[in-house]
C-alpha cells in the first residue's frame, strides 16, 4: 500500500471526524495509506492579506517545515481552508527568498524551510495521480439515479494562482461524482461564497445565503450537496437546517463530505458518522431502505 | 479636489498593508457586481477603493470590510488585477491595529460553533 503524507487541520478531529475516517477508508480502497503527519498545528484557517506582517505566515509555514522534517516532499489535504492557506503561504515564501529567511530566521525549533514542498487536496490526488477509472474500480454500491449537486465555495479554486481548477467553468467534482456512478447536477450557486466565518457574528446572513445556495441546488433536482469544506459544510448543512425551521420552508439537501460520497458507493457508510450531521443524509441515500432489505 | 496630507496618508497606509494599487482602479464595478454579500453593506466594494482614493477616513467606521469574508470572487475578476479582499484586509487592519477589535469574546455565545469558523473570525477580527 502506497504511504501519502496527510495534515488533518483541526475541524477533522472534531466537527469533521466523518471526514476524515471515510478519507482513510476509502483511500485503502484505492490502495492509499494516509499518513497523518507527527507534529502539525492550526493553519490559520485564513491566509493573511496584509504585506508586511509574516507573523501569521508562521503557522502555515511551521506545517511545510515538519513535512519536510518527515522526509516528505508532498502533503496532502482534504480541508479547502487549510488546502488554500498552506498554498498560499508556500507560494509566497517560495517567490520571496527575503521573507522566507525572515520567516527562516525567527523559526528557532525548526530547521530552515527549503521551499521544496508541495501541498496537494485529495481531489488532486484523484484526478492528477489516480485517474478516475481508479476512483470508479471499487464501486460496490452504484449511485445510480442520485442527484448530487457539486459545492465548490471559494477556497478550492480561488484565487487562479493556486486553484485546483478554472474558477468560473470547474468541472474536478463533476467528474468526481461521475465517477461513482452518480449524475452530477448544474445549479448557479456552485462557486458562491456561503458566507463563511460570518456564521459566528452575522449569522442572519449566513442563514439566509445558506437557504439561497440549498434551495438552488434543490430546485435543480439535487438530492444532496458535496463539499470538501467543514466551514462550508457547517453553514449549509446546520444553517440550512436552522433556515427552514425559521421559513418554515421546503424540504431539506443533505451535505456531504466529498469522500463520505466514495465510502458509500464503496460499501461502507458507517465511516461516514451521518449522526452527526444537522440534515441526515441517509434517507437521500436510500440507505435505511437498503438496510430493511437486507434484514 | 486636492488632497491633504492625511488624505494621502490613508492612500499610502492602505497600499502599504495591501501591496496593490489603488488608483489602478478605474470604477468598472466588476468587484461589486460579482460579490454575494453586497446586500449587506452600506458601501459597495467599488465605492469603498473610490473612497480610499480620494482620502476619505470616514470609509474607516463603514460595515463593508467586516461582512467581506475574503471569498475572492471579486479578485478572479478584477480586470486590472487588483487583489480588492487585500484592500478590505487593509482597511479593517488600520481598525485594528490602533487597538480596537472588532469583536469581544464576552459577548459571544460560541456553543455549537466549530473551530474552523471561530478561528477565522478571530483571526480577521481582533489585532
């Protein structure tokens, strides 16, 4: 089995436990063992966009220094949020040599960072080094007939430098669901911000931009949502929740994580801790009525 | 209309923390026609760059730069190439870094809420 460095980010221990054990199970299925990395910490959630404070590049940067410390040249994420910032800020030490030795020179525990890292998303992975008929072989539960709009938010394909796919046209999780048998569903609200951290202070905006993205989805005949975000993910899942409760409106989109999807269709829902979610998902899935067939 | 010498300081300050340009915008409208949160604010995102440029201080107590959440879909668009989410970091940061914060942790019910969500809001929204 192949060994891939993976840094978890913090929402994968906990709110997004079901992300990540559905991401280890279905990776051995593809024959992938991710390696969660010895020491990480906190990205940072956010990249910072102030040019003269390298402060808070210090948390991303810390992440490449243990990957390169591992003996690594790769790591792998499943996170949007930490997927973009530990880019970003790669980008920037590796184009700017002065504030990598800055950054360098105020790290003191660790060895100097080379700039030799790459940080790669899953669904890089998928598409770049597996190949989608990989992604297909294990399917054991065909998600045929099932609807599933795709979310990509902001962070997998903005801003283009880092992007993993065209930010206005991006078709990786099209293909994504059409590899495990599912249709994948167009609706106008794919890339739309979902209003993010907001959730915390302005949660009205949030809950009124979480009823927009969900009821388009719907209305285009999605029966779920996939994402790759826990923010994302929170917003419209426990936010749409809250949304209809409030507008007493229609009937609710289960989200899911993206390799929640793979594990279903590769047999094994149980990684996936739906009870965790606001907005089950296991009706969409038909997953209740399988399990009175089979009993 | 001239400028004063604390009009252009704010030009200067916000290009400084931003590294773009500021008059390279030409008011296409581009970045406000693209954003999801313009309903929002009380000034659009072209306004708010219009407002810098001409030294206007005032855009410092406006609500705009505090509902942006950095999604960049204005900065995919921008025709000249300006990275506005970097102007919005640069006006809440001249806020914060005179020391006020735009949120108090006291005031805030936090249960149920993911980490994720509570580190990017502190971490835009405190200096």
């Amino acid at each position: 089995m192949e060994e891939l460095l993976y840094y978890p980010g913090c929402s994968l221990k906990d709110t997004a436990i079901g992300f990540e054990e559905s991401a280890i199970y279905a990776s051995r299925q593809l024959g992938i063992e991710l390696k969660e990395m010895e020491r990480w910490n906190c990205c940072g959630t956010v990249y910072s966009l102030t040019a003269d404070n390298l402060m808070k590049q210090l948390g991303p940067v810390r992440n490449l220094v243990h990957a390169q410390e591992e003996g690594y040249e790769k790591v792998y994420t499943l996170c949007s949020m930490c997927d973009n910032t530990l880019k970003r800020s790669n980008r920037l030490v590796k184009n700017d040599p002065e504030k990598l030795e800055k950054i360098n020179s105020f790290m003191d525990r660790e060895e100097d960072y080379l700039g030799e890292v790459t940080v790669k998303h899953y669904l890089e992975l998928l598409r770049d080094e597996l190949g989608w008929d990989a992604v297909r072989e294990p399917v054991r539960e065909p998600l045929k007939g099932l609807n599933v709009a795709p979310y990509y938010g902001c962070m997998l394909t903005r801003p283009k430098e880092i992007g993993l796919d065209d930010p206005h046209n991006p078709t990786v999780l099209e293909d994504f669901i059409s590899s495990l048998g599912a249709e994948p569903v167009d609706y106008p609200y794919h890339s739309e911000c979902c209003g993010s951290y907001n959730t915390v202070e302005k949660k009205d905006i949030v809950l009124k931009q979480a009823g927009k993205i969900t009821s388009s989805a719907a209305a285009a005949g999605a029966d779920l949502i996939i994402t790759s975000c826990p923010l994302c993910h929170y917003n419209l899942d426990t936010r749409q929740s809250e949304y209809i409760r409030r507008e007493n409106s229609s009937k609710p989109v289960p989200v899911l994580y993206i390799t929640q999807l793979m594990a279903v269709a590769y047999g094994n829902s149980d990684v996936c801790k739906f009870d965790k979610h606001a907005i089950d998902p296991r009706e969409a899935l038909a997953l209740e009525n399988k399990a009175l067939k089979e009993r | 209309m001239k400028l004063t010498d604390s009009d252009q300081d704010l030009v200067a300050e916000v290009e400084e923390l931003s590294g773009e340009n500021l008059y390279a915008c030409f008011q296409c409208g581009k970045c406000s026609a693209s954003c999801p949160f313009t309903d929002e604010m009380d000034e659009l995102p072209n306004q708010l760059i219009r407002r810098v440029q001409i030294g206007d201080r005032r855009i410092l107590q406006s609500k705009t730069p505090w509902v942006c959440a950095s999604c960049l879909s204005c900065e995919v668009e921008c025709p000249k190439g300006n990275d506005i989410p970097a102007i919005m970091e640069a006006v809440r940061e001249i806020t914060l870094r005179s020391n006020v914060d735009e949120t108090d942790l006291r005031d805030l019910d936090t249960r149920g809420l993911p980490e994720i969500a509570l580190v990017s809001n502190f971490r835009k929204k405190t200096g």
